[in-house]
C-alpha cells in the first residue's frame, strides 16, 4: 500500500483546487524511491532514479561531471577506432579571463555588456587508437586540426560563442599529437553570461542534450 509522507514522517494526502487533483510530489516520488530535485533554472520538479552507491555515476546534460573528472569516450570508423580521455582542469572567467588574453594579445577587445570570457583549461589522453587516419573525432592526431568538437551551453540551453581570436592568444586546445606523445593540453575561450554561474561544456554528438560527454564549468 502507497502511504505519502512529508519530510517529518506526516500522512499526507491529495487535494483539489477547481476540479484539478493536485498530489504531493515529493511524499509520492519518496514512496516510489524517487530522487526529487527542484532546478531553479527552469523552475521545475525533476524526478530521477535512486542510483546504486556502488554504480560510478552518469554524467549528462543534467549531472554534468565536476573539475577534474575524466570522461572517456570512444569512436569507430569501419572496423578502426580509438578510446580519449577528456577532463576539464581548471576554469578562469570574467576580468581574471581577461587579464590571462590580454596578457597574450593586447589588442584583445573586452566583451559586451551582459557578457564574460570563460576559460577552460582542459586535456585530452590518447588510450588506445587503430585508426590509419588516426582521427578522434574531429581531431587529426597527425595533422593538427580545428577546435569544433567542443560547445559550451547556457542553462536554457543556447549555444555560447567560442571566441577563437581569445583561444589562440591563451595556448587554445589542439587535436594535434606529435609523433610519440599520448597527451595534449590546451585551453578553450568562450563568451559566456554573467548571470550564468554554470555552464556546461559539452564534447561529441549530441541530439536532444542526450549523449556526447558533459562537464561542469561551474567554479569551485
């Protein structure tokens, strides 16, 4: 037998407003073994699953993985792939940002009214790889390549601009591997809200905000 109870261990029960059965939300997903989260960002109730503590946790759109937690992903092309490791190091944002380009480039322009640099200083391992072309992702490992695997995202989920003048001042992120190394670290510059306190970076394919992997780039 379902009996909802309050945080005080209180029977509570359903009610109606005009003709709408309204429930207690947290007492019913409690009896259920629900987790109940309320985003501020949306102003929305979200219910999620109780995880088994001995399972390592699933980062994604809604529990983005912290600094300094690795993510691995894997790619395939025809019977070749390679398996990379990503991990978010540190994080730099507004005037401090700023200072670190400008300190690069003096003729970097601050960014408009509302807006902030965001920093991310972040690495990419080589694990394993059985790719002639020896790509990961959009990375060439042997022919140096773009920055288009990375976006940072805003809580509403819009795009943040990547500012690739700013990313080539502060030592930007390449794919490009010399022969023999397994590591590359680099930086990431994007323009993000001020009223934002945390974005999310996001690395790989992704419909829908499912798949691909996410990061945090809230401060610690």
């Amino acid at each position: 037998e379902l009996v909802p109870k309050d945080a005080d261990g209180n029977t509570v029960s359903p009610f109606i407003i005009d003709g709408t059965t309204f429930l207690p939300v947290r007492a019913v997903a409690e009896a259920v073994n629900l987790n109940v989260k309320w985003d501020e960002d949306t102003n929305t109730v979200k219910l999620t699953e109780i995880s088994d503590p001995d399972e390592p946790p699933v980062y994604n759109w809604d529990n983005p993985a912290p600094l300094g937690i690795p993510l691995t992903s894997s790619s395939s092309y025809g019977e070749n792939g390679i398996v990379a490791q990503f991990e978010v190091i540190e994080i730099t944002r507004g005037e401090e940002a700023f200072e670190i380009i400008k300190e690069q480039n003096s003729d970097q322009k601050k960014p408009d009214a509302g807006k902030e640099y965001l920093l991310v200083r972040a690495s990419i391992i080589l694990l394993a790889k059985d790719l002639p072309s020896e790509y990961i992702g959009n990375y060439s490992l042997t022919k140096g390549t773009s920055i288009s695997g990375f976006y940072a995202y805003g809580p509403d989920g819009d795009k943040y601009e990547k500012d690739e003048s700013a990313m080539r001042a502060a030592a930007r992120l390449e794919g490009y591997f010399e022969s023999g190394k397994t590591q590359k670290e680099g930086c990431l510059v994007f323009l993000v809200s001020k009223d934002d306190p945390a974005p999310r970076l996001l690395y790989g394919p992704c419909k829908d905000y499912t798949g691909g992997l996410w990061f945090s780039l809230a401060e610690s």
